[in-house]
C-alpha cells in the first residue's frame, strides 16, 4: 500500500517518563511537536493557530478557504513561511488583495478551536451556499466500511505517537486519495482541503473520513471545500448536524468496523447492501 500521507518528517520530540504499574521504569517517549503559527495576509496579521508544524503550505491554504478568503490555491500569489524563535509565521500575498476586510481575528485559537477569535455571534453562523449535489455516485455500504479499516495505515504520526487526528480523502471507488495528520482535528482537515487544492484532487468526487467526533467547525468547513459526504469516527453536535440538514451535507457518524449511523443523506449517496 503506497503511502498518501505525507512525505515531511514525522513531528515528533521526546520526553523522559517514568512509567508506573505494569511495566514500571524510565523511558523516552514520542510526543507530538505543537507550535503556533501566525498567519499574515497582504501584511495584516489575521489568526494565531496551534499546529503540528508539518505540510503548512496546505494548513494555510486549507486554513484560508476555511475562513473563504481564497476559493482554491489560485487565491494565493505568494506564500513565504518563516521560522522565528516563537514560532512560524506564514507571510501570504493574497491574488486579489483587500480580502481582509472585517476579518480579522483576535485571538490564538488553540489547535482544538475552530471558531476561536471570532468577535460576534452573527460571525457564527456565516452564510453558506447548499451542496448542490451528493456523491458522483451511490457509495455502496462496504466502501465505507474498507475506508475506516484502511484508515490507521495512513495514519504515521499517530502511530508513533498517539493523539493526532487524521482526515482522509477518499473516492467513490473506495481509493484513498489524500490523508493530513495534526493534533487538531479542524487543522488535520484544513491540511487535506489545502493538499487537495494544491494537488488537484477533487473532494467533490467522494467522501471525507475523519479520526475524530463531529463538530460544528468541521461540518462547515466540509460545505465550504463542497466535500458532499462527510464521515466521522466520533458522534455529532446538534449544531453540526443542523447545519448538515441546513445545506444538505450527507453525514454519517459513530463509525466502527461492523457498523454506522447515517445522520442524513439528502441525495442517496450511500447504497444499502439491499440496493446492490
């Protein structure tokens, strides 16, 4: 199996620990790297996140179309990032300039916040256009079901380490294209929706499997890259599956290796085992 993940060094340092119980001693053991990153645009600071500091070109690209300041990677002309003693600092010049307009954050969003420095609640619950449309083609039940057993093979930073969350692009054929690790998981699907524009893999061509619960900030930034089907190890909000119902996102949940919970499936993209 040819690896889809990514080909930078695993972001990892050690610690000494001392075990107790079972097993009981001293030891080095693998931790996942957690820095943050400021990223400017057009010379305006505009977020301070908490990242995993491997594939950061696709996190700000990902992380950018997230917040809709750039539809694709066309959006942006340059992108520098820069290494300082505090931490990373990404240095974007935008294509079309002025995209920052009443946008800025102001504060750090830790590498578990997706709506961190927003300043109002109508900034919550921004304007959205629908899905117009699910899978190219009904998703039979046992693509899904390959997908999550496939999964933790892409998954090299959490093996070494635990605690990092995986997203995965994965065709309707059951082929995984693309996988992005980070010890946050709206950062883990940022990186995959800025490796896939940057890559040009199409998230419209099947679904996205996910490591982690479902959160609102996740099922938005899936309508936002127009991934039609949305698929995650952990349970939804409410909010999330709202905002799923809303725009018409298919999105299945609690996924394990005998079963799922279709949540909702407004174009029958998913083909019961009755239908084949």
């Amino acid at each position: 199996m040819k690896s889809l993940s990514t080909c930078e060094p695993l972001q990892v340092a050690e610690t000494s620990v001392r075990r107790i119980g079972a097993d009981a001693g001293t030891l080095l053991r693998p931790i996942i790297e957690e820095v943050p990153i400021e990223i400017v645009c057009d010379g305006q600071s505009y977020a301070v996140m908490m990242v995993t500091p491997g594939d950061l070109r696709d996190f700000v690209t990902g992380f950018l179309m997230s917040e809709q300041l750039i539809v694709d990677v066309t959006g942006i002309r340059d992108l520098h990032l820069v290494d300082t003693p505090l931490g990373w600092r990404a240095e974007v010049v935008l294509s079309d300039g002025g995209g920052l307009t009443g946008r800025t954050r102001h504060r750090i969003g830790d590498s578990g916040c997706g709506l961190c420095g927003l300043g109002r609640l109508e900034q919550v619950a921004r304007p959205l256009n629908p899905l117009t449309r699910g899978t190219p083609s009904p998703i039979p039940e046992p693509v899904l079901f390959q997908a999550l057993a496939d999964l933790e093979a892409y998954q090299p930073l959490n093996r070494a380490c635990g605690g990092a969350h995986a997203a995965a692009a994965v065709h309707v054929t059951g082929d995984v294209h693309l996988v992005r690790e980070d010890v946050g998981r709206h950062n883990a699907l940022d990186k995959l929706i800025g490796a896939a524009s940057r890559q040009g893999v199409d998230l419209r061509q099947g679904f996205v499997l996910l490591s982690s619960r479902c959160s609102y900030e996740l099922v938005e930034k899936a309508i936002v890259a127009g991934i039609p089907m949305l698929v995650t190890l952990s349970v939804p909000t409410s909010m999330a599956i709202r905002r799923a119902v809303a725009h018409d996102l298919t999105l299945v949940s609690l996924a394990r290796r005998d079963s799922m919970l279709v949540i909702h499936d407004p174009y029958g993209s998913i083909a019961s085992e009755a239908v084949q």
